[in-house]
C-alpha cells in the first residue's frame, strides 16, 4: 500500500515555493548547474509511475511513504552521477541530501 502520494501537482507547486526561498546562489545553481536535472524531473510523472508501480505493493503491513521522493531522488542521483557532479556512493548520496537544500528541493523534500 503506498500513503501520502505527493502528486506532480503539489510536485511542481511544491518546487515553484522552495525557489523563492532560495539565496541567490542557489539560485544560480538552479539555473546553471542543476537546470537540465531540474528540467527532467520537471517533466518526469509520477503519477503515472504510481500507477503503474501500486500493484507491487502489498496491502497489508506498513504503508510505503514518500515513493515520489525516492523516485525523484534515484532518478536526479543517476543522473548527476552520469555528469560526474556527485560520487556513485548511496551513501554519500544520502549525506548529501541532508545538507543541500537545492538538490532537496528538487526530489520534493526540505
């Protein structure tokens, strides 16, 4: 069972609000380094992912949370690796995250 589906709605609305409160180098990395990865996530529907990814998931035990945001994040962590902008370590990844603000903001979390 997946909870707390964050649509690609409140995606793109969510996305749109965390740049206002950026400074402005974040901003400029937005727009300059990170502005094909943003782009593609953007454009990428989750929505339609869930669709096609709920049957995989048992109804029973507890609910999966926060599958957009996986997703989002997998998909933006291939995708910088390919352009040698982060190392190939999960690990490394996961830090990574809880310290940028920006690349948060991008897979839907702050």
């Amino acid at each position: 069972m997946i909870k707390h589906w964050q649509t690609n709605q409140k995606y793109l609305c969510f996305l749109a609000n965390a740049k206002t409160t950026f400074d402005s180098s974040e901003k400029v990395r937005l727009q300059s380094e990170l502005a094909s990865a943003r782009e593609k996530l953007r454009l990428l529907d989750t929505d339609a992912a869930m669709r096609f990814l709920e049957p995989f998931y048992s109804y029973t035990g507890r609910p999966a949370s926060n599958q957009p945001q996986i997703l989002r994040s997998f998909i933006l962590f291939f995708f910088l690796v390919s352009m040698y902008l982060t190392s190939p370590s999960l690990s490394a990844w996961v830090n990574r995250l809880k310290s940028d603000r920006v690349l948060a903001s991008l897979i839907g979390c702050l």
